[in-house]
C-alpha cells in the first residue's frame, strides 16, 4: 500500500471500536483460549510491558517492523515480536514505555513516531506478562540500529502483505502447553510468528480491515 495513500485514512483509525478478544481468539492457540477463560488479572498480579506497532514509508510503500529476538533461556527465545520490554518506574505511562523501548532495541528516535492508538492488553500466561500494544505512526523512512543484546535481526513487513489472507496458516508445534500441538500463525518471510504476537498482529488487522472497507484491494 503506497504509504501517502495510507495516510489519508490514518484519521479513520482513532474512532475504529477495538474487537479485542474476539480478534485475539481468531489466532490463540487452543491451549492460551482455554486458559485465558475467566482469567482474574488483578489477582494475578502480572508484570507489565508495552510494544510498539510501528508502521513507515520504505521505497514509498507502508510497512510494519517486527523484531526476531536473540536465543537466550527463557520462554520467549528466538521468538518473532514487536519492540517493546518491560515498564519501569521512571516511565511516565505504558506509552512512554514502548517509546523507550522502541529506541533502546531498533535505535528509533522517540520524537519520529506519533502514537495512533492503543490497542487491548493482551495477557502472556507463560511469562505472566500483560502487555500494552501501541500503534505508531512515522511519517519518514527510517534506519534500524538493533541493540544486538536483544535483537538478532529485524523484519521489515509491506502492509499488503499483512493483510493478505495467504499468510494465515496452521502450524504444528512444541510450545509451553505441549509438543506437537496445532496453532493459529502466521508465515511472515519464512518466519511463523504464533501465540501473543500473532493475537496482537489480529486486532491489527482487524483495525486496518474496518478503516480501509471495500478500498482495500485497490489500496494494495
């Protein structure tokens, strides 16, 4: 989608009502649906984390960055994801959390991005994470510095092909509910990106799908 056309609807987002669940069961596994039934955040007492949803001009084309994280020990090694980490104390709100973070892991500077929207919560049982996804909007092209600590590389996605249907699949899988399992995911550049992004990455679709109507397939 050429990126000045994009634009023009840009507004049209803001007023757009969230699907939330409904879009985020679309791509849960089985597993993640089940558990996440009459789940009681509060008593929970989950750790808190916000992600950036970055969409910019590349080649005069709309795209969204993703992030492939660094293999480490820990449950989210190696795994497909947006910018972002955790909140700390001296962030002013979630917001300013995705800001920050978003600089600190692709060297995106802060004041190059408006924030659009923020989307729903979503809730990472196996970290007990709950994370605050925020869209974000940069009007020039821009250069990623990844923090290598963090990031092993850095996806950069055309907005069309997002939101083509082709790369929704089913994968089979050996994830923190069990070995072999089948799961909701996407094929993003040979990458399948399943379980809380892939959620976060529905409702986005969603989004855009309700802002753009029947000028979508003209838009690509």
């Amino acid at each position: 989608m050429n990126f000045q056309d994009f634009l023009q609807y840009v507004p049209n987002i803001i007023p757009v009502k969230l699907p939330a669940v409904a879009a985020h069961l679309k791509m849960a596994p089985k597993e993640r649906a089940e558990a996440l039934k009459n789940l009681d955040i509060e008593a929970i007492n989950p750790r808190i984390a916000a992600v950036m949803m970055l969409l910019y001009p590349k080649n005069d084309e709309t795209h969204l960055i993703l992030i492939v994280r660094n293999a480490y020990n820990g449950v989210h090694s190696s795994q497909i994801a947006f910018p972002g980490g955790k909140y700390e104390t001296t962030d002013t709100g979630f917001e300013q959390t995705a800001l920050r973070e978003t600089h600190e892991e692709v060297g995106v500077l802060p004041e190059k991005i408006k924030i659009i929207k923020e989307f729903t919560p979503m809730y990472i049982p196996p970290s007990n994470f709950l994370v605050h996804p925020f869209l974000g909007i940069s009007t020039e092209e821009l250069s990623f510095y990844p923090d290598v600590r963090e990031v092993a590389s850095i996806i950069e996605l055309p907005l069309s092909v997002f939101l083509d249907d082709e790369i929704i699949i089913d994968a089979v899988l050996s994830t923190s509910y069990g070995a072999n399992i089948s799961v909701p995911a996407f094929n993003i550049q040979n990458h399948i990106v399943w379980g809380a992004t892939a959620m976060i990455l529905s409702e986005l679709r969603d989004v855009l799908k309700i802002t753009f109507g029947d000028n979508l397939k003209t838009k690509k």
